[in-house]
C-alpha cells in the first residue's frame, strides 16, 4: 500500500479535548499516538496508517488514521486551511461513532 499524499502543512494538537483523549490512553498506545503525530509531518502520511476521509458526517473535512498494537485505535482531525487540527483519539469504535 503506497503512501498517501497529505492535504495539510502542519497539524494542531492542542484542542483539550484530544489532550484529554491522548491522556487516557493506556501509556504504550499514548506513545504510539504521538509517534503517529509526528509521522504526520512527513511529507507523505505512511499506509500503516490508513489515513481517510469520513463520510456521512456533517463536515466534510474530517480524517482518521488508524495506529496501535493490532490497528484498534484510531485519530480523528478535521483539516482546515492546511492545518489538522486533532480532535480525538481513542478506540476505533469510540472514534467512528463521534469523531
């Protein structure tokens, strides 16, 4: 699976609400998230991640992208001009249900 390209410059990790999010995270998959964030600045976002647009949401501007020991976690983002701003991060089923 190729690298995809991103469609942001930069990313915003400070809203609280996905700094609590990271903080409850059991501490290896918090140190997974946060390699995920700084993979995000590569130039292309690797495939291990499966980044993609959500659909059937009220914004058409929000992503996730998938991380953890067996793939069961997942972080959300909504991108705007340039920049994804990182909104939750948790269970996948958590973050498919509100991102």
């Amino acid at each position: 699976m190729p690298p995809h390209q991103k469609p942001f410059v930069s990313i915003n990790p400070t809203l609280p609400g996905f700094k609590h999010c990271l903080e409850k995270l059991a501490p290896e998959n918090r140190e997974l998230a946060k390699q995920a964030m700084r993979d995000l600045m590569l130039p292309e976002i690797p495939a291990k991640y499966r980044f993609k647009r959500l659909t059937g949401h009220y914004s058409q501007n929000l992503f996730t992208i998938t991380f953890g020991q067996n793939d069961e976690y997942k972080m959300s983002m909504a991108i705007i001009n340039g920049v994804a701003i990182l909104r939750r991060a948790g269970p996948d089923k958590e973050i498919d249900e509100i991102p």
